[in-house]
C-alpha cells in the first residue's frame, strides 16, 4: 500500500475517533497500530518511541507548574491577587470584566496552563459577573480568551513542550511570550471597555487600598519573578525553577498565609499527578504517531506543499503554518499538534532562515487561538460548563475577539524585532546570539 493512503487511513481514523468524543490518545493509537500494522515497523519500536517521547527532562517541568497552580488555587491564595486586581481597574468600565482580564495576566505568570486558569477564573470571576448582570455567553469568552494567555507568559507548558520537542530555547520562548501576553490582555481589556456591558461602576481605589492590597498579594506575585529571574540568571534551568516555586510556595507563602491548608497539601499533589497524566499520555501517543508520520515522509510532503507555494519567503512561509495549525488547532490539542506537525516545522524554519524562537512564538499564538474557536475549543467549552452558558452562544460571543488574535499573529509576524526584543536583551543567546571575539557585546544572526 503506498505512503499515502496509509497516512489517509491515519489521519481519517484520528479524526473519526476524535469526533466520536474518543480521547485523543487513543484516537491517535488508533491510527498508529493501523500504520503500525501496514508497514513493516513493529510493535516493540511503538512501544519504545512511547516512551521516548516522555522520556525528556524539559517535560518534567510541567507537572512542578501544575502543582503551583493547583497548590495557589486550592489553598484559595489566588484570592489575594484578584483583590489587587479589582483595587487596579475595578473602577474602569466594564469593571468585573477588567478584573477578570487583569487577574488572569497575573495567575498566568503562576500557572502556565488555560485549563487551570478556566477553572480559577470561573470559580473566582463567573459568580460576581452574573450578579452584576454579565451575560454567561459573555462571562465564558471573555474568561475562555483571557486563559490564552497563560500559554504566552512564563511558565508557559506549552512553550515547554515546544521547546523540548523542537530543540528551541524554552528561556528565549519565555521571553518572547510576554510582548504578545500583553497585547491579547490589553486587546482584551479595551475590548470589554469600548465592546462589553458597562456593569457598576465603582470608585477608584484610594491609594492606602490599593498599597494594601498589593502588599496582601506581594507573596504570591513573586513567583513569576522567582521562575524567571531563576532562569535568565542562569541559577536553574525551567524544571528546577518549578521545583523553587513549589517549595517557595510550601515553605513561604502557605504558612504564612493560609496555614491550616498544610494539612490539605497531599490532595494538592495528587491532583496535580492526576492532571499531569491528561497530557502526558498525550505526549506519548503522539510522539509514535509523529514518528510514524516521519517514517512514512509525510512532513517532508506538507513541506514540500507549503515550499512550493512560499519558496523561502520568511512571511509567506509563516502565514502558511498559521493557516496549516489554525486548522489543526480546531481539531487538535496543542500539545500533540506540536509534537506531530514539528519535523514540518523545523524544515520548513530552516528553509526561510527563520529564527527558532520567532517561528515558535508565532505558531504557539495560534495554537492559543485554537483553543476557543470551533468545533474543539477546549477552552471555551471548558468555561461554557464552568459558567453554564451554550457552547453555541459563548461561540458567538467570543467571534469579535478573534480580531485580538489576528492582530496579535499578524504583529508577532511582521515585527519579530519586538517580539524579540527581550530575550535579545536580558538573555541573547536564547535566540542565537553570541559573544563578540573582542568581547564587546553579542553578535546576533
């Protein structure tokens, strides 16, 4: 049977399974022991690029940065930094909504997961919107995209998988991630401002509630800056700085402020675990399906499509990928899309003189994106369930945000100067750079 056809088979087993609600492991082992079984690979080389594709030091990150999101949420400390946050834009119009933008910005630099961040946003946020009059269909987007951006920030896991997966700076895609962060966070908020219900409005915080208030949350708000002051420093690389956070956390900031939770702190692991093990099996499966993928050359087809269209044009060829995952993100978790679609990527990066920790950055964008447009849209119907709304009407409610994204993207593609500013200036070799031979600063590609 040609190359082609058992692809075909593949990649239709993946998506009928996928769409019959299957998990998407197994979805993509479906597909993987039918290739598996029409190509003279065996089993025992399945097993061993299962476990392969977990078998990274970078990934162990994940689960420390799951527990700082579990440990912050369950011990209710995230409290403290939706208060600073209301005392900051609570006075602004749209007031919850800027609240709810704000705190996310904030719990973002803890968590690094969306999921995560649905969950506290929705137990925090969707009460207090609904009694103040927001409509569900508005509560679940705006809550839905405002989780995106905990994959643009530090410590973003999705910037960790890229990372190790690709062979790319997870430091430099930290970095990177900020300027973006932002800006879909601002979009956000000037969207509610100009776009969203008014809701009360409240006066401005005096300046001894606002100190106050800050000084309630300063525990908890230095663990963005201990991960990655830890890691641009050079004291600890990605997973050791989860390892700092957690024990920081557990030393420091639930004694002092929540000490009864102690007690509580073994559920807080276990959970963790529990959660760890969603995308790790994922990982796993799509790990041999990418490496199936590779030995029936289907990377080097898809790159052979989009060359033939792009040539070696840098913008062309970032547009096309944006397209190719903005169609696979509706299909496919990040995290697996990622892993199966990066042999194309790393080509292709290659063929236009790309810097890695741009097209990264880019691609990891619009996988964001992904999770709140339809039919997957984890995100949005994670939060269509938290906040009790339809899918259909939080769709509708979340399609003029999209514009946030397109001109996110289209920014990070057209001004990667920007983009990388930061990691050239507090990290420069993350994007390449290397020290001038007369020792005089760096030399950047």
């Amino acid at each position: 049977m040609p190359n082609s056809a058992i692809l075909a088979i593949m990649t239709g087993l993946f998506l009928l399974f996928g769409y019959l609600g299957v998990p998407v492991a197994f979805s993509l082992m479906a597909g993987v022991m039918v290739g598996t079984a029409l190509t003279p690979i065996t089993l025992q080389s399945i097993v061993g690029q299962l476990f392969n594709g977990i078998d990274s030091e970078a990934l162990m990150a994940i689960p420390f940065f799951l527990l700082v999101g579990e440990l912050m949420t369950s011990a209710n400390v995230v409290i403290r930094i939706a208060e600073l946050s209301q005392a900051l834009v609570g006075h602004v119009r749209g007031g919850l909504a800027q609240v709810t933008t704000v705190f996310s910005m904030f719990f973002a630099g803890m968590s690094g997961s969306s999921s995560a961040d649905v969950a506290v946003l929705s137990r925090t946020m969707a009460g207090p919107m609904a009694k103040e009059g927001y409509s569900p269909a508005f509560v679940a987007a705006l809550i839905a995209a405002a989780s995106t951006i905990a994959n643009l920030v530090p410590p973003s896991i999705m910037a960790v998988v890229y990372g190790a997966v690709g062979n790319v700076s997870i430091a430099g895609l930290f970095l990177a991630g900020i300027v973006p962060g932002l800006m879909v966070g601002i979009g956000l908020m000037l969207f509610s401002y100009f776009f969203g219900p008014i809701g009360f409005r409240r006066p401005r915080a005096r300046f001894g509630h606002l100190v106050a208030a800050g000084r309630a949350a300063a525990l908890p708000m230095l663990i963005p800056i201990i991960l990655l002051g830890g890691i641009m420093s050079g004291w600890f690389t990605p997973t050791e700085a989860g390892v700092v956070a957690v024990a920081y956390i557990l030393l420091v900031v639930i004694p002092l402020l929540n000490p009864r939770h102690l007690r509580a702190v073994q559920r807080d692991f276990v959970q963790a675990g529990l959660i760890y093990s969603l995308p790790l099996i994922t990982i796993a499966a799509a790990s041999a399906f990418g490496w199936l993928l590779a030995y029936l050359r289907g990377p080097i087809v898809v790159a052979g499509w989009i060359g033939d269209v792009a040539g070696d044009n840098p913008h062309a060829i970032m547009f096309l990928l944006v397209l190719v995952f903005t169609i696979v993100g509706d299909f496919i978790e990040p995290i697996p899309a990622i892993i199966i679609f990066m042999p194309v990527v790393n080509q292709l990066t290659e063929a236009g003189s790309i810097n890695g920790v741009h097209m990264g950055i880019v691609l990891i964008i619009t996988l964001a994106f992904g999770l709140i447009t339809p039919p997957y849209g984890l995100s949005l119907l994670m939060a269509s369930k938290f906040v009790g709304s339809r899918f259909s009407a939080a769709l509708r409610a979340s399609m003029p945000i999209y514009l946030i994204f397109f001109a996110t993207i289209a920014f990070a593609i057209f001004f990667p100067s920007v983009v990388l500013w930061l990691p050239k200036t507090l990290f420069p070799e993350s994007i390449g750079c290397f020290k001038a031979p007369d020792g005089a600063g760096y030399i950047c590609p």
